[in-house]
C-alpha cells in the first residue's frame, strides 16, 4: 500500500527508489521526507504539509500555499501563527500544546472544548472550571486531578480512552464504557 508506505519514516529508501509510485499526499506528512519534497515542489499536497513539524522551512517560504486550519495544528509552527493570528484557527490552536502563550493572550478567543483536551492547558482550565468541557477533558491523561474532583461531571465513554484513567475505571467498573476501553492504550 504505497499510501500507508508513504508516510513512513523508515521507508524513505524505498520511497525514493519508486517516486512514482508514491501517494504525495501522505508523502507530504513524511517528516523524513523534506529532502524529497524540496525537489517536487509541483506534487506536494499543501494542506497536509501544513501540519509537517519538520517542513516550516517549506511552509515559511509558500505562505501562500499554506492552510491555516491545518497549521494551526503544528506544534513546530507557533512562530509563523504569532506573526499570523488573524489566519489561527482557534479550534485546532485551543488543542496545540505548544501554542499555550497565545492563548493565554487571546483567552477571549479560545476554543474551551478543544482546550480541554490539551495537555499544557490545566492551568488555564483550573482557572476557567465554567468554561471547560468535561467530555473533552475526560480524554486529557494531564486532568485526571480534575476529573477525580468533579466525578459527577466526568463522561465515563470518554474516560475510558484515557490511559492515565485505568484507576477511576477501575473503582467505576459499571460506568466502564468497555467497547472504548478496548482501544485504550494503557
């Protein structure tokens, strides 16, 4: 499948042997793949690059080309949002971990069901309790003290994803959402 195999870092050797086989598209997120992607400029699928970590050379370079919702997304990509924040989208920046300093500037523009999945936010949640959306953060392994604090809140289908969780579900076995605790990395 030379989609998949394209967006395999191990697989460059491969990939470069057959660049006509290769699915650009997903070739685009390849982060080992820049080398490639500097020559083929013509081929590149900008909307995937944009949430390329190791392809801001390429995206700084072709702002034009960029798409913003997708580089929202992109933790290596903060510097080009800040000088950007009218193109940010909200939803995908309130979720990017790396992105924390802009929205404790922009609180007024967070997006709060995507802020409570983010790792780096509690702080910013414990302050805004009113504002957190607890099936988001039922799924964010950092906010277990909070989710053990305000139980009655908690959304058990969503905390059964949550790998730091295994604890509360077990003591909760009848809320357990088994089919979705199946999937649970833990």
């Amino acid at each position: 499948d030379w989609g998949c195999l394209s967006t395999n870092p191990e697989a460059i050797h491969i990939l470069e042997a057959n660049l006509d086989k290769v699915h650009w598209i997903w070739l685009s997120i390849n982060p080992s793949a820049i080398h490639i992607l500097e020559v083929n400029l013509d081929k590149l699928h900008w909307k995937i690059l944009s949430t390329n970590p190791s392809a801001i050379h390429l995206l700084e370079s072709n702002l034009d080309k960029v798409d913003w919702l997708w580089l929202s997304k992109n933790p290596a990509a903060i510097h080009i949002l800040e000088a950007n924040l009218d193109k940010v989208h909200w939803y995908w920046l309130s979720k990017n971990p790396e992105a924390i300093h802009i929205l404790e500037a922009n609180l007024d523009k967070i997006d709060w069901a995507s802020l409570s999945y983010n790792p780096k936010a509690i702080h910013l949640l414990e302050a805004n309790l009113d504002k957190v959306s607890w099936w988001s953060l039922s799924e964010n392994p950092e906010a277990i003290h909070l989710l053990e604090a305000n139980l009655d809140k908690v959304d058990w289908d969503d905390l059964s994803r949550n790998p730091a969780a295994i604890h509360l579900l077990e003591t909760n076995l009848d809320k357990v959402n088994w089919t979705t605790l199946s999937i649970n990395p833990a």
